[in-house]
C-alpha cells in the first residue's frame, strides 16, 4: 500500500469531517483482497448486503479490507480507502458506540459518505456514493 495515498487520504479524511487525526503509523493495515474474498470475509453467511462492497473497516481486526482491483490511481476507487479512514477515525473518538444501535450506525455512515462525496467534489468527479443511506431508516 502506498503510505503517501494513505497520509494524504488521513489527512482530507480529518479535515473534511474535523474528527481528530491520528498518526499514520495508528492506522490499521490495509489488506487488498480479490472482491469475492472480501464478500466472504465481510459476510461469511453469505446473502446480497455484500455484493459489490469495494471496502470495509473490520474493527474487531483493526484493518481495512478493500478489492485488490481498485484502481488507486483514480479518486473514485481511493475515496473508498478514505470512506474506511473515516471510520477508523470516527472509532478511535467514539469506540464501537459508532455502532451502538440503528441510529448511530445511519450517522456513522453518512459522515463518512459526506466525506466521500466531499473529498470526490474536489476532483470534479461526477460519482455520488451512499445514495442508499438516503432510503434507509430505523425502526421505533
């Protein structure tokens, strides 16, 4: 993994969504994996909540998985290094309460799509990411 994408990546990640940064060296590892390895890891029961997942912040393992044929050359595929940096950030300020029920985990998420779509703007990309979040809602 180049360390000077992932240093930049950390450092518009914080800036864009003002959580506190962290040393690069805190960052978790960055394993490239081809996409249906990463579907598996990330739902090994299998069902559709997988397909076509780019990346994914495992915090249990401290270490972001992401499809080894993203083309990190291009600020579509490495915004969703960014979207993970987001939430490593987001977990070192808020533990797993990011993830403490339906509500926290939509805004968890849609910080780290802003973020994304924020950082994509810089780069006069035309891609919008996360437009599903805006469908999703929490029962009770």
């Amino acid at each position: 993994m180049d360390t000077t994408l992932i240093a930049f990546l950390l450092v518009a990640a914080a800036r864009i969504t003002g959580l506190p940064p962290v040393a690069v060296e805190e960052l978790p590892s960055f394993v490239a994996l081809a996409p249906s390895e990463l579907e598996r890891q990330v739902c090994p029961d299998g069902g559709n909540g997988c397909r076509g997942i780019a990346a994914y912040f495992d915090a249990l393992h401290y270490r972001i998985l992401y499809r080894d044929t993203l083309d990190l050359e291009q600020p579509l595929d490495h915004s969703f290094l960014l979207h993970e940096i987001v939430h490593v950030l987001q977990h070192r300020q808020f533990g797993n309460g990011m993830y403490a029920d339906c509500k926290a985990t939509l805004r968890t998420e849609a910080q780290a799509y802003r973020a994304q779509n924020a950082y994509l703007r810089t780069y006069d990309q035309w891609a919008y990411v996360g437009v599903a979040l805006n469908y999703a809602a929490c029962s009770g």
